[in-house]
C-alpha cells in the first residue's frame, strides 16, 4: 500500500511501505503517525529547504513539538517522501513557504 499526498506545488508525494517501515523502525515515536506525516505534506505550516533539494514541511504539534516531512520532488508529476520525525526546534528563519 503506497500513499499518496499532493505537496503545496500540486506534486503528488507517495509514501512506500518500505519508506513508512523505515521511519517506524528509526523513529520509534513516529508509529501511529502515518496520516498525519501524508497531511504535513498536503497541509505543513512551512516548508524549509533541505539537503541535496530536498523539502521539509513541518507541522507544530503542541508547544514545542514539530513534525517534519522530509521529501523530493523528482518531477512535476512524481515525488517520494525520505523520512519522517518529531523534533522539538525548527529553524523558522529558513522558511521558504509559509501557511497565510
């Protein structure tokens, strides 16, 4: 089963079971979460730049407590999300979207 979520560019996003097992067996916390890492997608709050063109959407959840989607858009009609994760910082400054 792949999901799939469409990023604030229209891109659609799948996330691979093999990914979903990859952020579950990483990030214990993450379990649980997996709609949730698809609606950060489609609805982050801001989207910071990360490595190598890959995109951060991040969400807050609580104080203090962000989720972060890290994913890449390969082309206008195909993307893929690299992994997922709670952290409690986010660097707002580096915003390149954000939520109006």
């Amino acid at each position: 089963m792949t999901g799939v979520a469409f990023s604030v560019d229209g891109v659609p996003i799948r996330l691979t079971d093999e990914r979903w097992f990859h952020i579950v067996e990483n990030h214990e916390d993450m379990a649980g979460y997996y709609d949730d890492v698809l609606e950060t997608i489609e609805d982050p709050e801001m989207i910071l730049p990360g490595h190598r063109s890959s995109l951060m959407a991040t969400r807050s959840y609580g104080h203090e407590r962000f989720l972060v989607v890290i994913y890449r858009q390969i082309s206008r009609q195909d993307g893929f999300v690299i992994t997922a994760f709670f952290t409690d910082e986010v660097d707002q400054k580096k915003a390149i979207w954000k939520r109006q």
